[in-house]
C-alpha cells in the first residue's frame, strides 16, 4: 500500500475520541497528569524470583515511584498460535497491583509464527499483521482491564533493533490505529501512548524520534495516541551538555512539542518512559555520582513543564554483576540490592514534588 492511500485509510475513518471521557477517571490516569517517577525495569523483570521481584517493587514504593512499566510480550504469551499461558505476566500485575502501584504495560513483540516473512528469525521483528497484533492487545486489554489503565504500543519503533528489518512510520501507524482501537473498545477511559522513541538520527538504517513524529502527523495517526513517549538517553554526555545538540533527545523535546502544537495537540503530554545511565568500568559508564546527576537533571525537566509527563527510571536494579557491561549497570540499587546515590536522588525529588 502506497503512502498517499496510508494517509487515506488514516484519516478517511473517524477515530475513538482520544483521552479520558466525562465523568470518573481512574486513579492511574489522574495521577499520571501531575508530576510523578515511575520505574522501568527492562524485560528480564517477569523471570525473577518471588522474593527478588518483592524486593524491587518494595524499593521502588519506597522511593516513591508511582508506576512500574513492564512488558506483555506477545511472543512469551503465545509462542504459539492459539496457545496461552499469562502466568508470567499475572504474577507481576497482580505485585504490582498489591503495593498500590499502577502498571504501564507495553504490549510488544510479536511471535515468530507472526512476524513480518522477511525477518521471522528476528526477536524484535515487526508484526506481520498490524490487525492480528491489535487483536492480542484486545485480548490484554480485556484480561487486565481493572489493573491496567496505562498502555503503550511497541518499543522503540524508531530504530532497526527493534523494528527489524526497518523502521517504518506507515507501518507503525497502523499498527498504532489498530492498537489504540482495540484497547479503546474495551476501556475508553485508557491512556494510550505511542511506543517510546530511541535516540537516533536519521541515518538510512534509524529514523530520529523527531522525524519519526512528523511522520505519524503526516499520516494522521496522531488521533491513535493520548501521548508521545520518548528514550532521552544521553550517557556518557549529561542531558544539559551543549556540546551534544546535534544529536540530543532531551534537548529535542522541546522541539517535538512545538511540532505536535503546530498539528493543535499542545494539550498532549511527552512521557519520558525510560531514561538514566550505566555506571561501572565500560569506557561508557558514568561514575555513580554522574548517574545521580543525570537522573536529577531529567526529574527537574518535569517542573514548569506541564506538557512533559511521568519520567520512568531505567532501572530499578542491575541486572546484572559484570560491571564491564553497560546494559548490567542501570540500577539504581546494585545487583546485590545495595543503593546508588541515585536512589536518594529519586527519593528526595518525589517526596518534595510527588505529593
């Protein structure tokens, strides 16, 4: 199908009326409105035991995280077609759940038997049919339904990693209309929000959350989604350094808001779903005290700056010991449990601003 007749299909259908309608909204969305830290743990977080997943929600209660993002994974869910098993993800909800915290689910990744033909051997491969991936966001939507109010569609479908074999707006707008749709249907009182935009640049291979955005405007797929999302990530740099313009997500959302008031949708928040830095020994990482930093910088951005939503913390405890490896080092608690000052940095900043 052509771009021209995309933007046709797009725009010709009317849409679901976007955000919250009249009358009682529920408490993860209301508390979503104001100025409030969540934590973002990664997709190894369903497979830990019962007491280390107790012990991480109970250290992300206390620093005062209101959300816990987590992943529904098509793919560990129904590895095959027809075939269901949600324990996994049911024992994390109902953690969740059980600590008055709010789950902000990802519905994400598509089994191999129904990833696009080209990349089926792919992890992260695309959808092959945006309808059928909107039909198992249903079938969440409906099981979670007085649980989770708090949706996103995919992860990082910006760059190549996790949209093999490329990245494609088109694509992902449809995927997006059909998500939004399903999801709408069984809980109208919903948010749903695009799936969180990677650091890029527009390269031939990644597409720059910026650029990515304008073209889910072009399509008209703006009216699938009640807010952006975007990565900021920008370690070893910290968020503020200058020197980092040309490529800088932070900075860029400033940007990615006047593009979204330009198209009348100034009144929709960008949600920081993931954000923060490795510390260890990589040439990379950032010292423990520059995580900290970091973090703090992204958690100030959220004052004054109303269209800015929750941030969520990448993430909540190493996952694992070898400090040589970035993607092990993200916690702000150590492998062992132990605090980073990013702990008290999150903790100071929610007890002053979270109320």
């Amino acid at each position: 199908m052509s771009g021209a007749a995309v933007l046709l299909v797009l725009v010709g259908v009317p849409a679901p009326a976007s955000g919250v309608p009249s009358g009682e909204v529920p408490r993860c969305v209301a508390e979503s409105d104001g100025v409030r830290v969540g934590g973002s743990p990664g997709g190894s977080f369903g497979f830990l035991s019962d007491e280390d997943l107790g012990r991480e929600l109970d250290i992300a209660k206390n620093a005062g995280m209101f959300s816990v993002r987590i992943d529904i994974d098509w793919s560990v869910v129904e590895p095959q077609p027809g075939r269901r098993d949600w324990s996994s993800t049911d024992r994390v909800v109902d953690a969740i759940v059980a600590r008055g915290m709010c789950p902000y689910a990802i519905v994400t990744y598509a089994p191999a038997w129904a990833r696009v033909a080209t990349a089926r051997d792919q992890p992260y491969a695309r959808p092959a049919s945006p309808d059928a991936f909107g039909a198992f966001a249903a079938l969440a939507a409906e099981r979670y339904r007085d649980r989770i109010v708090l949706w996103e569609v995919w992860n990082e479908p910006n760059i190549t990693t996790f949209f093999t074999p490329l990245p494609d707006p088109t694509v992902y707008a449809l995927m997006l209309r059909a998500t939004y749709r399903a999801i709408k249907k069984v809980q109208p009182e919903a948010l749903v929000l695009a799936g969180g935009m990677a650091p890029a640049v527009n390269n031939g291979t990644n597409i720059s959350p910026t650029a990515f955005l304008s073209s889910l405007y072009t399509l008209g797929a703006n009216r699938y989604f009640d807010a952006f999302n975007v990565h900021p990530y920008t370690w070893p740099f910290l968020p503020n350094d200058l020197s980092t313009a040309p490529w800088n997500t932070a900075m860029a959302m400033w940007s990615m808001h006047d593009v979204m008031s330009a198209e009348g949708d100034g009144d929709k928040q960008i949600w920081i779903t993931e954000m923060g830095a490795p510390t260890g020994t990589n040439a990379n990482a950032m010292s423990e005290e520059g995580q900290a930093e970091s973090i703090g910088i992204m958690l100030n951005a959220l004052l004054g700056n109303s269209w800015l939503g929750p941030a969520y913390v990448y993430s909540m405890r190493d996952s694992g010991n070898d400090r040589s490896d970035t993607e092990q080092n993200f916690g702000m608690v150590r492998r062992d449990f132990s605090p980073k000052p990013a702990l008290a940095e999150i903790t100071e900043f929610t007890a002053e601003h979270s109320g």
